[in-house]
C-alpha cells in the first residue's frame, strides 16, 4: 500500500502461481478455471484469431523497442542457397545441383553486405541498420552470419513451416521472434526498413519483392533503396521493362529498383541514398 492508501494490483505471475497453488480438485482440473491468458486451449480457439494478430504485432515491436532499434536493412533470399563449398541440400536434380552452386556466391556477397550495414550500424549503437532476416538458412543465415562476423545484434523474423524454417545460429536470440502470421511478420519486416537487399530466391522471395514493390509504388511505404542482387538473375526472372510496355505498371516504376553484383555496389547504392 502507498501513501495514498492506494494497493497496486498483483502482477499477472504472481497471479498465476498462485492459481496454480490451489488444492487438487476436480474443479481446480477443470479447463474453465484455468486463467483466460494461461489456457493455451482458449488462446489457440479460432474465434481467438483477431488477439493473437495482435500479440504478435505487440510482442516483436516491444523487444525491438525495449533494445533502441530504430531502422533495419532487409536481406530477402532464397532458403535453398548454400554457402560456397556447402551441399546443395535442396537440389532435384543435376541442373538444380549445378545452378545451386554457381548461385552459393550470393551467400557471401550477402555475408559482405551485412558486415558493410553492421559497421555502419555501429556509429549507432546498433539502433540504425540493424540486418534482419527471415531466419532461417541460405541467404538469410548469411545475412545474420555477416553481422555476427563484426559483432552485431542482428533479427531473425522465423515462421512456422513445414519446412526449410528452423532459427539459424546466427540470428542473435533475445531477437529470435517466430510468428504463426505471414501478414503481421511482413509488418515487422518493413516498418523499420531502411533498405531491402532482395536476393535470387524463389516465390517467398518474390511474394516479398512484390509487396515492397507495391507499398511504395502505392505511397504506404516511404522510398528506400531496394536492390536486386544478380542483375542477370533478375532480369531473366522478372521482365519489368516489358510490363512497363504492356502498361501494366507505369513508365519509371521500375526505376524503384537498383541492381548490384557486389556487397560494395549495394552498399554504395545505400550511401548515396542517404548521402551518408
């Protein structure tokens, strides 16, 4: 009790452990005396779905918050890329195997990039330009690999899949999040971006490029430098120059876009933006 004759309600643990103190009963087993919050069979009930959208959105944005995070740069890539010398686990055949490899030097130009955004980031304090990735492996365990390399915090926004989506070990863990959720991990993806580095990848990689492609071509995302790495990848995977002929996207829509081949053309590209 404070001066005021005011007693401040108990926190919600110490609530907890004391319902969990209660005699053995029959009523006490009982689902319905479980804590609404602590009863994962309530919490996980489909009319459920709009507080658990919301936990997600809030979870996430008070960790990163808490640590000072202000910006981030995005590494988008495929999974199924390995690093130089490593399997290519995700191989069908021998065309796959073959083009697998040759792709596995974006794995390191994706570790240089992150390492050049982690330097910078460390003026700082690691509140700006932090790297954040999906998590998992390929690109984006290259892209938490690169920030570890200099000493940088770095994000891993996981999801639940069937597979090719556990944490990889670079991600640093009080900024591990995994979600349930495509939409609301987008949300966490580009609300602090400040530059998207979208590498070969497959369709994660272009459902993501297209959504940013399409918030800022609509002006619900400010601009921010998205760089394709591969120009020869890209252009032969996605031809903007004929949908800007076929009128489908507006002529310039797709200057949105740079290209690099490199770790410092990317970041160049990063610099003169900024003019940092």
């Amino acid at each position: 009790m404070d001066k005021s004759g005011w007693t401040p309600l108990a926190h919600s643990d110490e609530d907890l452990e004391r319902s969990r103190s209660v005699p053995d009963t029959e009523q006490t087993r009982s689902a319905a005396y479980r804590l609404a919050w602590d009863d994962d069979d309530f919490m996980t009930r489909r009319e459920l779905r709009p507080v658990r959208l919301q936990l997600e959105l809030l979870k996430p944005e008070m960790a990163l918050a808490e640590r000072g995070i202000r910006s981030t740069v995005i590494l988008f890539g495929g999974a199924r890329i390995p690093e130089p010398g490593g399997p290519a686990w995700a191989a069908k055949n021998e065309t796959q195997k073959r083009n697998l490899e040759e792709n596995s030097r974006y794995y390191e130009e994706a570790r240089k990039f992150a390492r050049l955004c982690s330097e910078h980031s460390a003026a700082s304090y690691y509140r700006e330009f932090v790297i954040v990735t999906g998590g998992g492996p390929g690109v984006m365990e290259a892209g938490n690999r690169g920030a570890v390399d200099v000493g940088a915090p770095t994000i891993g926004l996981n999801i639940v899949l069937p597979h090719e989506q556990a944490p990889n070990p670079y991600v640093t863990p009080e900024l591990c999040f995994n979600f349930h959720y495509f939409a609301i991990r987008k949300m966490h993806f580009i609300m602090r971006a400040k530059a998207v580095a979208i590498f070969p990848g497959g369709f994660g990689t272009m459902d993501e490029f297209f959504e940013t492609l399409t918030l800022i071509q609509t002006g619900r995302m400010e601009r921010v430098p998205v760089i394709l790495f591969g120009r020869a990848f890209w252009e032969r995977a996605v031809d903007l120059e004929f949908l800007a002929e076929q009128g489908t996207i507006s002529p310039g829509d797709q200057d949105i876009i740079d290209y690099a081949d490199t770790a410092e053309e990317a970041w160049q590209h990063i610099r003169n933006f900024y003019e940092i």
